[in-house]
C-alpha cells in the first residue's frame, strides 16, 4: 500500500465486465487533470485496498473510488465523485445528489446486477496498450 501513486485517486472495477472497462475508458480520456489511475478488483492490489478499507469483496458489486488518506466511496456516489472530478459537462450530473443515496444505490444496483446479460463479460482482465499502461497500477 506504500507503493501507491501520490496525489491520485485510485478507481477498482471489475476488470471482466465490458461495461466496467468501457467506463474505465471513457474516465481515461477525459481524465484532462490526470487525477486517476485504475486496478481491477480481482487484482492483487484491488484485494489489498478492499482489505485495507474494510470492504468485503463478496459483498460488493460496484465501482470503488478510493482517495488514499482521505475517503473512499462506492456505488453511485463513485460515480457521482468521478464525474465531479471530470469537470465540464459531466460535473452536472452531481444533481443527482439531492436524490437519496438509498434511491440512487437502488438504480446502480439494478444496473450492475444486469452488467453481464446487457454488455457481456470478458474471459479476463482488460490488456492495456503500452500507451495506458502508465493509468494502471498493481
């Protein structure tokens, strides 16, 4: 865990759903500030911080955003902080905050539970290029 990036935020996914690493894209190239870099959950490192933080992973089915030594948040509230982050246009979708977190949970689990059957589920972890290899920790 010292090894972490300094002044980043870390995202986990689940590296095997194609709507995670479609995200995971999307976050990568509008990430102008170049605030995040990105484990799967299934990794070694995705373990550890879920460890360090008190997430069960048997239990969690979501995106997490994890700010070393300050927060971290999951489900739609990681959304919500990512799109902040993103600035521009995507920081409007923050209105959602004045929604129940309740209410927004209920949607993104809805949304998660289906995952697999709407966007379909790779063999394994996404394979960086060279190019984003740097955005990818482990």
């Amino acid at each position: 865990m010292q090894d972490l990036p300094k002044n980043k935020k870390i995202i986990l996914f689940d590296g095997v759903c194609n709507l995670c690493n479609s995200a995971v894209q999307f976050i990568i190239k509008n990430d102008k500030k170049d605030i995040y870099r990105f484990a799967a959950l299934q990794s070694d490192l995705g373990k550890e911080i879920c460890n360090y933080i008190g997430i069960d992973q048997n239990k969690i089915d979501s995106i997490i955003l994890y700010n070393p030594g300050v927060a971290y948040y999951y489900k739609s509230s990681a959304v919500l902080e990512i799109s902040k982050d993103l600035g521009g246009i995507y920081s409007l979708l923050t209105i959602f905050k004045i929604l129940p977190e309740k209410l927004r949970n209920y949607t993104y689990d809805y949304i998660a539970k289906n995952r697999y059957k709407w966007y379909g589920k790779k063999e394994s972890c996404m394979i960086t290029t060279p190019e984003l290899k740097a955005k990818f920790i482990s």
